[in-house]
C-alpha cells in the first residue's frame, strides 16, 4: 500500500492550492487529510468516503477547502481557497476501509507536503 501526496508550496494569504494524492496497493472505503502544524499536533482537515456520499470538514476549512477524488484513479485531492497564514502546515492523505475523521482510525499515511502561507 502507497500514498505519495504532492502539491504543497508557499502562496500568500487569500491564494489557493491543490494537494494530490496517489493511492495504490488495495481498495479503500475512504480517506482524508489531515495537517500538522510546527509544535501542534496533527489535526483532521477533511474525510470522505470513497464514492463521495459523506463528507467531513473541520470547523476551521469549512467552506474553503474542498475534497474530492479523480474517478478515474485512485488520485485524492485536497483543493484549499482563502487560505490563511494559520493554514500553513505540513498536509498528510490517508486512507482506510471506512471513511473517518479519527487521526488513529488511519494505518495508511502519505508523507506530508508542506503548505506555507504568508500575510
């Protein structure tokens, strides 16, 4: 099993960006995205089943950020508008049987992507 997460970079605030990630090795019930910012703790961002019947957003990106996955392949996407310094973190995919917004429901990690947002 393999999740190679990209996209990451550094936008100034009120800017967008597109995380990708490719996941490969199995079937999967659903994913998500989960941040961690320098000396904080990983946070959930957003979760979605596979097909795209539930989805799940944290307070903070709700209505900015947006989840989605390619039907055409296994590729995850994360497309985050308005973003904001407070945004700025190392981004990590995930991916499981069943979709959850639980950091320790996940086994299966991407490494993280770095999103830098400047004022």
């Amino acid at each position: 099993v393999q999740l190679q997460a990209s996209g990451g970079g550094s936008v100034q605030a009120g800017g967008s960006l597109r995380l990708s990630c490719v996941a490969s090795g199995t079937t999967f019930g659903g994913y998500a995205w989960f941040r961690q910012a320098p000396g904080k703790e990983r946070e959930f961002v957003a979760a979605s089943s596979w097909r795209g019947e539930y989805k799940d957003y944290a307070d903070s990106v709700k209505g900015r950020f947006t989840i989605g996955r390619d039907n055409t392949d296994n590729t995850l996407h994360l497309r985050m508008n308005s973003l904001k310094p407070e945004d700025t973190a190392l981004y990590y995919c995930a991916a499981r049987a069943r979709w959850s917004r639980r950091r320790d429901d996940y086994t299966f990690w991407g490494q993280g992507t770095l999103v830098t947002v400047s004022s």
